[in-house]
C-alpha cells in the first residue's frame, strides 16, 4: 500500500486506518467523543427521550447543538429518530443496536468516575496540588457530574 493511502475495509481484513484523515470510521469516533455526544449516548442509554426531554436532561446544551449532534449519531447508525405524525409532530431518539454497544464502555467509564468520586477518591488535579504542581484545585464534585459546565471547552 502506497504511504497516505486509505486502507479499504477488504485490505484491512475488516478493519479501517483509523489514524488516517480519511477513515469512515474516524469520523464516527469523533461524533461519539464529541463534546455532547458522549451525553447524548449515556441520557439515552436506560430510556428512549423526546427532542425535549433530551435537551433538559442534557444541562448546559443548547437546541441548536442537540440538533447537530442528534443528526451525526443517526446518521452514524448510533442512534435511532421517530416522528409522530401529530400536531405539533412528536420526536423520540433512543439507541440502536451499534449505539447499545458503542454506549456500554461510556457508560463503565461514567459508572466508574462517579463512583471514585463518590468514594472520595483523589481526582488528577488533587494528586498534582498535593505534589506543588497545580496552583488551584478544580475537580468538580458528584452534583455536577451530570452535566458540563458552559465555560468547558469543545
């Protein structure tokens, strides 16, 4: 294979370039550890929700975003879209198969930080302070788990 070529899923034995610019499957990568993808897959991962249920389980995203990331995820296959024929028309999200699967190691990993937190363990911040290399201690506490905060960066 020539250098800066795509591998394609055949030569691959089934498997993408993940690393090359190109890569389908990078991209789905992307909108999974997306600012708000991630919240997406784990508001969804128990219930299928409403545009706007979604939206208010989600603090701190606005309509516009959640409208983004919502068209990425089913585009992608992760997550799946209903509308109600009704007036106003009803639209429920919830998770395909694939996004059940992509979802479950977030969720470990969710479970895992809340319950370190809950437990008192020591966040990265807290370890770098008590070794005089941090200058403010930042680590969020378990009530704001649920949510990023605004000022947080993409």
């Amino acid at each position: 294979m020539r250098e800066g070529a795509q591998l394609t899923q055949a030569e691959a034995g089934n498997r993408y370039e993940v690393f090359h610019t190109d890569c389908p499957a990078r991209d789905v990568v992307d909108h999974v550890t997306s600012r708000w993808g991630v919240w997406v897959l784990i508001s969804l991962r128990s219930t299928d929700l409403r545009f706007y249920e979604l939206r208010d389980s989600i603090q701190g995203i606005s309509e516009k975003m959640l409208a983004q990331t919502l068209r990425a995820l089913v585009q992608d296959d992760l997550v799946w879209r209903k509308v109600e024929p009704t007036t106003p028309p009803q639209v429920t999200y919830g998770l395909t198969e694939f996004g059940q699967e992509v979802g479950e190691p977030l969720t470990d990993l969710f479970d895992r930080i809340t319950q370190r937190l809950a437990d008192g363990g020591a966040s990265a911040t807290e370890r770098l302070s008590a070794t005089g290399q941090a200058k403010q201690l930042t680590a969020p506490g378990p009530q704001q788990l649920h949510h990023l905060d605004d000022e947080q960066g993409p």
